[in-house]
C-alpha cells in the first residue's frame, strides 16, 4: 500500500508518518463520506457559493484517488439530497452542470484506475442529459475490480426505505408473508445490495447530524465528524479520519 505512494508524498511529512501508522492496522472497507460546507468556504472567501462547489470538486478528486491507492474497496459520496432541490433553481443548474463536467473529466482516468463507477439514488428524476452520462460512465466502468465509487444523487435516506418496500411489494406480490419480512429482505432489495455497510462515515464542515444519508446502512457504522469545510478536505484529513477509526473498538452490540 506505502509503494502506491512513491513520488507523491514527502517522506519527511507529517503525513507520511500518517500514511505509516494507518498501514499498521486493518483499513476500513467502506467509507462514506457526507461533502459539506461548500458555502460557508466561499462565504469566508467573499465569493459565490458556486466557487465553494468548485474547489470542493478538487477534494473529491483528492479522496478518490487516495481511497484507491489505499486500496479502499468502497467509497460512498453524498452529492445531491432530495431535500438539496430546495434550493435555488440556479444552484441547481450549476451544481448539474459540475456533476456532468466531473463525470466528462475524470472517466478516462476512472477507467485507468480500474475505479468502478455507480450512482445510487432516484436517478430516473433526474434531467435526461445527466441520465445519460451517468449510464455511459456506469457501463464504461462496469467491468472495473478496483474501488467501487458510490455518488448519491438525488439521494435520501428514508426514500430509498419508501422505494426498497415499493420494490418487495412488486417483485413478490401477493406471495409476501409477513415472516418473509426480515433484514436479509431488505438488505437485499436496498439500492446498493451487493456493497457492504459503511464502516466508517466522515462527515465535514462541523455539523453534527447524518442529513437524511444511509440510515439503514450505518446502524453501526464509526461516525466521525471535522470542522474542516470540504474544499479543505484532503489526502491528510483522510488519513486522520482513519487513524481515528483504527483506534476505536468494534462490538456491534457485544461486549
């Protein structure tokens, strides 16, 4: 895992003797990540909330290619919440037209990577032209054994409940007992199956709360939470969320 590092961190850097001591311990497998304070960056820099939401695509890129070279299995990013359309409309607009320009960039190099591309979330809601890069970039990346990239748009947590019973209810009818309702069942039908819950989830900006991301999934799931606003968010604030994870004990409910 260090060698993946080679040439692009110090190594008489504080975080190098980060990256050192995180590989002494088993990493987590799934991190999701809550990518917040985008406005309040700009704010105190005196420009527009949209120039937050662009230098906050740097960190992405930042933690996505840490994660792979980590060798993280599973990274989860909270893009787009379905109470995010509240806001106003020209935010929105430009908030999907950086979506569509990451995904144009950075698919070549998902693709390089071996980085496994997915989007999770009422996705059918969304514009056609942004549909359609999404199904292009999923496709393009399909076949990628590398790290799985999880972006949620158009997310929510108690929706995706709402739409994993729509689901069950379709796919089995009348012939639905009510002993067939377990948490297997509805593990299995949520919008992410085949990806292990989060083991740690990173949320940024200094807010203490889950906004509505994953409630089913991180029912024991590590929260860690920093003041550092997401454009702030790097290589370095990565590793000390998971040094801060290797240090604390696992029970899931056990002693």
């Amino acid at each position: 895992m260090i060698e993946n590092f080679n040439g692009y961190i110090d190594k008489e850097s504080d975080e190098y003797n980060l990256l050192l001591e995180i590989s002494k311990k088993p990493l987590p497998a799934h991190i999701a990540i809550i990518m917040d304070g985008n406005g309040r960056w700009a704010k105190k820099r005196g420009l527009e909330r949209f120039e937050g939401h662009k230098a906050g695509i740097k960190s992405v890129r930042d933690v996505v290619e840490t994660s792979a070279r980590l060798g993280i299995k599973f990274l989860s990013l909270y893009a787009f919440s379905v109470e995010n359309w509240k806001r106003p409309k020209k935010e929105i607009m430009q908030l999907m037209g950086l979506l569509k320009k990451y995904i144009k960039e950075e698919l070549p190099t998902l693709k390089k990577n071996n980085i496994r591309f997915k989007a999770v979330g009422r996705i059918s809601e969304l514009d056609v032209s942004v549909r359609k890069l999404i199904s292009h970039a999923e496709s393009q990346t399909a076949k990628n054994s590398g790290l799985h990239l999880n972006i949620a748009l158009n997310y929510g947590g108690r929706v995706e409940i709402v739409d994993t019973f729509k689901k069950i209810l379709n796919t089995y009818g009348k012939d639905l007992k009510v002993d067939d309702i377990d948490e297997e069942l509805i593990s299995k039908n949520l919008y992410m199956k085949d990806t292990p819950d989060p083991d740690l989830l990173i949320r940024t900006s200094g807010e203490l709360r889950i906004s509505n991301f994953f409630i089913w999934e991180i029912a024991y799931t590590e929260l860690y939470f920093t003041k550092v606003l997401w454009p702030d968010f790097n290589r370095k604030e990565l590793f000390s969320a998971i040094k801060d994870f290797q240090n604390r004990q696992r029970r899931f409910g056990g002693i």
